[in-house]
C-alpha cells in the first residue's frame, strides 16, 4: 500500500474518530474539557512520525510507538513518543485558547 493511501485511510479514520469524540462530548458541561478532548483525539490519530529503518517513510505516531515499544527487540519509540507529548502540549495550550477566548466572545 502506499503511503499515500494509508495517510488517506488515517485522515478518513480520525475523521471518523473526530465525529464520534464530538457527538460523545457535547453534553459535556466543560467547554475546555470538550474542546481539549477533540483535540486530542485528532492529534494523537494525525501526528506523523518517521519509521525506524525505512528513512523517508511516516507513521501516526502512535503506531509507531507501540509497535517500536511491543513487537521490535531493539525498538525505538522514544523519538514517536517525544513528538505524541509536543503534540498533545500543543493540543492543549490551543484548546485552553480556544476555550478562553471562546468564553469571551460569546456562549458556543
């Protein structure tokens, strides 16, 4: 397959993900935690991560990870790892913003 089609079949599943994690948090009372939750969920299932051995070749991160962590011997998942924590700092400082500059605006 390649690497095209499977960053097509990523983007469709988080977008699948991205509509599930909304309808599940709408009755949330928290706008931070609603926004902060979506974010999440499409930065942990979009963030790219270069395949150990395969230069030039990406992943979502958390495949990654996992897979570097459980199945390899000598795995590697520390970089994947690094960049799903800056993803997920970055998904928060956004939702926090969203949220606050939300709430000065106006009810969502």
């Amino acid at each position: 397959m390649s690497e095209s089609i499977a960053w097509t079949v990523a983007l469709a599943a988080a977008l699948l993900a991205f509509i599930g994690v909304w309808a599940l948090t709408r009755g949330l009372g928290s706008r931070f935690l609603r926004i902060w939750l979506r974010a999440l969920g499409l930065a942990l299932m979009l963030t790219p991560a270069p395949v150990p051995n395969f230069d030039g070749h990406y992943a979502p991160a958390y495949i990654v990870a996992f897979f570097e962590a459980a199945f390899q011997l000598q795995g590697k998942p520390a970089q994947s790892l690094k960049l799903l924590l800056a993803t997920c700092l970055l998904a928060t400082v956004l939702a926090a913003l969203w949220s606050w500059v939300g709430r000065r605006t106006g009810p969502s």
